[in-house]
C-alpha cells in the first residue's frame, strides 16, 4: 500500500451524533430529531481552546482531509489546506468538519427517513437556512465539549456559514475566516440557481421529489444543473486554457461530442447526477439564495454585523465570476464599517470560484497566517 | 388605429423567395432546394448601390423593422436602428433582412418538408454554418439585381455572418458592421451552448428531433435552453438593478417563484418554448460554436482575414460578458495587423450583450456616423 504524505492527516473516519432535542427552523417547521455526520482531525487540548470548525459549500460534505482508508484515490475536499504544518495545523488545531444537515452524505436529509412517515423525507424534508446550519452545528460544539472555537471557517457557502456564526454566536467564535463568498446572491447568481431548479423539477423522472419511490433518479436534471454550476466555478480564462476550441475528435456535424470542453460538461453532469442527491442539491440552492443578513437591517450590512465580535480574514480571487472581488469588498467594507478588525486579501488566480479549494501559494501565505495569529491569540502551545 | 411613428418603415410584409440551384454546405451534405423568406425596407436605387443587408442573431428572424400591421404590438427586433433618419436610414438605404436557412420563422428549415421523404426535415435537416448562410445570402442578392451590398451589418451571429461576408465575397461587401460579436466562441461560450443543447436534448418530449411526429414539443428542455442563454444576454448589474433580490411575494420556504428574477426567466422561458423550433435552437447553436475563420490559418486570424476588401466598424458593449469588449479588439487587433481599415468603438452600456438591440445614444452616434460614411463612399443622394 502507498504511504500516506506526512502532511497528511492520514485514515480518517466519519463518526455520527444524534441529537434528540428538537431544532426549530427558520421555515416555521421543527425537526424532532437527527443525526449529524462529522469528522475529526488533531486533538482537542485539555482548555478546548484549539477548536477549528469547517462549514462545507454547495456539494461539499463532513470528509474535508485525509483519506477514508489507505489506498483511498481521492482525499477530502480542503486535504490542500488541512494537515500537520498545513494552513489548519492539525498538530495545533483540533477541526471538526460535518455534513449539514439537508446534505447526501450521512447527515439527516432528504435520504433519511421521516420518523413521522416511517418513509424517506424526500421532497417534505424542510427547507433548511444557513441559521439553521449554525445552530446544529453549535450543538455539535455542545456534544464535542467545545465551548467556543478558536476559528470557523469555510468557503462559498461555507463562508456564509461563518459569517452567521460571528452573527449568531459571538462568544462562541474566536476568529472568522470567511473565503470566496458573498454577504448575499445577486439577482445573476439566483438566476443561475433557478435554473438548475428548473431543470431538476422538470425532469419527469423527479416525480416532485418523490423518485425514490418510483425507483428512479432525476439524472438528466441533475447532470443539467450541475454543467451549469461547473461553468460558474471555472474562470472563463482557466476553461479556455484548459480546453480552449480543442476538438476531440473531427467535427462530425452533429451533436455527439466534437469540442473537449462538452465532454468534460457532460462528464462532470454524468458522474454528479449519480452521486448526489437532487432534493438536497435543491435545498441547499436554496439556503443559498435565502442568506441575506442585511436584510433585516434595511439592506445595511453594517448594522448587521454590529454583533460580530471576533477578527475577520477575508480572501476573495481575483478570476471568480460567481462571487468575484468586490462582493466579497462589499463585506469588508461593512465589517470596515462596523468597526471590527478584518484582513482581506484578493489572491490573483485563473481558477474562479474553485480557487477557494486550490493550493495557491499566497492564498496558502495568507491563510496560513492568519491561522497562526489564531494560534498565537489562543496561546496554543508550539505557536 | 395608432399611427405609426414617423420614424417607422411602417406596415411591412414578409416575401418569399424559391431557389432551386442546390446548395452545397459546409457539412458535405447538398440542400436541393430551398426558400427563404425576407423583408425589405427602402428602395433600392437604378444603380443597385444602396442596399444594406441585415444579418441575425441565434433566434432572430427576418422581420428587423416596422410592424406587420397597423396595431401589431411589436416593432422588428432592430427597430430601434432601422427607419427614416435612424442609423441605417431607409430614405438612403435599401435594407434586405432575411430569415436565415435552417430557422423558424418561413425559410426552410426543420419545419419545412423534406421533399426526399415527404415528412419534416426534423433532425434531418442539414447543419448549417456561417459560411452556409452567407452563400444563400449571396444568392438572395443576385435574386434582388444587388451586385454589392453597401453595407453587410449585423450583431452577434449576425456580425459573424458580416465577418464571413468580407472573407467570402470581397467584391460583394463594400463595409462591414460588426457589432457584439466575437471571432470564435470560447470554451465558455462552446459550454453554455452545450447547456442549451443536453437541456433540450435529453427532455423526453425531444424524441431524437421527431416531437413534431408525436404531436409534443419539447418544451422543458427549450425553457432551460432560453432561461440560461437569458442570463448571458443580461449583464450582471442590469440583472441587479432590474430585480436585485426583490421578492415577488413572502418567503414561502418552497420551490413557488420568490424572487422576481426567478418569474422573469421562468416567462422567458416559457414563451420562448411555445414560439421556437428546438431543432433550430440547435443548428444554431452549433453555428456558432463551429464559427473560427482563423481556423484553417493556424489560429492567426489577420491572415484570415487577408481577403477583406471592405472598411469595418466594429462596436463592442462595455457591459456585454457573452462576447466581452476584448474579444471585439482581438478582431480589431487583427484587421489592424492585416492592413485593413477599422473603426472601433467599445460603448458604455449597462445592458450587457442585448445593448446592441437598445438605442444607447452613443451607440446610435456611431453606428450613424458609419452609415453616414456608407453613404457618402456610395455617392447617395442627400448624403
């Protein structure tokens, strides 16, 4: 078997928490119980002051680093930025990385069953919001005895996931790292999440979300909204470079494949609409949509962020198109504003929206020390 | 009745033209016969030198200007620049606009009989190509006694059917107006279409391109295809500043429209589905993509370019992300580097790509300073 890279945080496994209290909902429903799927990477110290929590995005899930057994092809989805010496150091850092709820991967969802039913949730799973995400993940912190952590941090959806977290929970966050991501969707952003709604409803073989009973998946739906996602996280630069007008075969004047970059499209749709689940996919789209915690406060983010009470990293880059530079200008300028201390970088990168996921040396500079600094300001041994 | 604005070519109606000379096209395949269906606007002067031809974009069509009878709710798709005294002024111009082979909307297309079969041409109707349709073109003019266009003027598919016009029939094209468009697609361009086209082709009612033999249309696929080429024909601010996150009623917590950009597209979508042939959405896309006349040059598109003969106004939208403002000046580069006259000017709209369809008065400046040239090197009365 091949030897795991020494900064590598090595097997890991998923371990579940189930929660028997009741969870109110921002949608006015309640969920009676659930499960929570989460992994662990490092050690928590005896003061629980070491505590590093990860908030996944859109298709994201709890296995963020390492692998799930030695020779596992592929590992977890931020391996590039977590392990011993790494941005998140595992030999300070204690992470704690979950499945949300809602989600496809072990986590109570659309996949598990309705106790109320004694049938999968399916379609009738609740809509969930980020809210609602932080404070299951906050009884997650209960259950693992951290009392507050010494950062939250995440990407895209994950970062709105740390700015509710510096909103909902001020004590119990220490630092927020909040990367490639917006205080809000605009109207463009919404568009392109309806549309890979629509495409998923309308796909006959969704039968209003209820495929699983009808033994069947929306496949062409979701491979439809999952090529238009993939386009919105590639740098129109980085598709050109990576596929430009390359044919893969000659052009045959019909519509089978003849340019690279419809193949890898139908690829990425192909083996997606085979691993995730369509109603998850739709509500996490959703949660997405609905996150705006301005809004309550007119529209004044500002204000908005008045609770706040930990340091803020920013990071946008340079190329992403989906949430580019200035919205994530727009937070700093509103933490700016509020008078909390916030560092922001805007990395230069020809990856999009997926830089957030890549080992970019600045980025990893950046990162890496403000991690220190929340090292440092949790007096966290070795630092 | 209303009266027609004074700036209107007023109450025009469609004519058809049949050839018989079988046209051979790029794909290797021959169409036999075939009509097209074009309107006119203007007279064409004794010695045939004021005529100006109008070329479409993917889901245009010939009607370009004034109304089809005197309450008609809706003027031409360019009737903002054709008219007595607008930019390509009908008191100089003779102005042809036609429907091009393989569309909708009366020329032959895959709604027209196969006479080899007797049954639609369907799926079975050829590919077309830019060059294709600028050799049917060429015939229309012979048709109408024009010799040599004016001016060949369009924006998007239409400017590249412009561009071909100058490599194709030098002698043909006196200027060239090429406006929103771009010297080949880009992998992003290639992958949006490539959207548009799994969306439409894996909708059950597709049936391989037969749904007019089983009575259906396949409506979910063509809503989708028009509901993501709608959000790259809007910029990101004009999208922002029409709806924002303007709901359209409560949150419901459900997959009910909410936001106000979501009834947008799903409209858009929906008509556009009742009014237009999926198989010509097709080939059209395909047009597009297939569009790289530096292709058989290496890629060195001033070599490409060698044959023009003519002067060129190329017209760019400050906001237009589908072909942005850099892929106007990588042809103006290139007519620079050929040698060959160019005017350019990239205009500051907020509309993103359908700024060309809009009356932006810079824009109308110097689409009508062009003209006013045209006129001027024609020696046209009153010019």
């Amino acid at each position: 078997m091949p030897e795991l890279a020494s900064d590598s945080v090595g097997v890991v496994a998923p371990q579940t928490a189930h929660f028997d209290d009741p969870l109110a909902l921002a949608c006015g429903k309640t969920l009676p119980s659930y499960t929570l799927v989460y992994e662990t990477y490092g050690t928590l110290n005896a003061e629980g002051t070491n505590a590093v929590l990860i908030c996944h995005a859109l298709s994201g899930h709890h296995h963020a680093a390492g692998r799930h057994h030695e020779d596992d092809r592929k590992p977890g989805w931020w391996d590039a930025h977590i392990g011993p010496g790494k941005s998140i150091d595992t030999n300070r850092f204690f992470v704690v990385s979950l499945n949300n709820l809602g989600g496809c991967h072990g986590s109570t969802g659309p996949l598990s069953i309705n106790p109320d039913t004694g049938r999968l949730w399916g379609p009738d799973f609740p809509m969930m919001t980020v809210s609602d995400w932080v404070h299951s993940q906050a009884r997650l912190a209960d259950r693992l005895g951290i009392e507050r952590f010494a950062a939250v941090v995440g990407g895209s959806l994950g970062g709105m996931q740390v700015m509710q977290w510096a909103l909902d929970y001020p004590e119990r966050i220490a630092h927020a790292a909040v990367i490639a991501a917006t205080p809000r969707l605009s109207a463009q952003n919404i568009a392109f999440n309806e549309v890979a709604r629509q495409a998923i409803r309308s796909d006959p073989d969704f039968h209003d979300g209820w495929y699983g009973e009808h033994d069947t998946l929306p496949r062409r739906g979701l491979k439809l909204a999952r090529m238009v996602g993939h386009i919105t996280y590639l740098s129109e630069a980085a598709m050109g470079s990576k596929f430009g007008r390359d044919l893969r075969q000659d052009l045959g004047y019909g519509y089978d494949v003849e340019f690279q970059v419809e193949s890898y499209l139908r690829h990425q749709g192909d083996t997606f609409s085979e691993s995730f689940d369509a109603n998850t996919y739709l509500l996490m789209t959703k949660a997405l949509d609905y996150f705006d915690p301005a809004a309550p406060h007119g529209g004044d983010l500002a204000a908005a962020l008045a609770p706040a009470k930990c340091p803020f990293l920013v990071v946008s880059f340079s190329t992403d198109w989906r949430f580019p530079p200035w919205r994530s200008r727009e937070l700093v300028d509103a933490l700016v504003r509020a008078d909390k201390p916030v560092s922001y970088a805007n990395i230069d990168s020809p990856h999009g929206h997926d830089a957030f996921l890549l080992p970019e040396p600045r980025y990893q500079a950046v990162f890496a020390g403000f991690m220190a600094r929340v090292a440092r300001d949790q007096q966290l041994e070795g630092s």
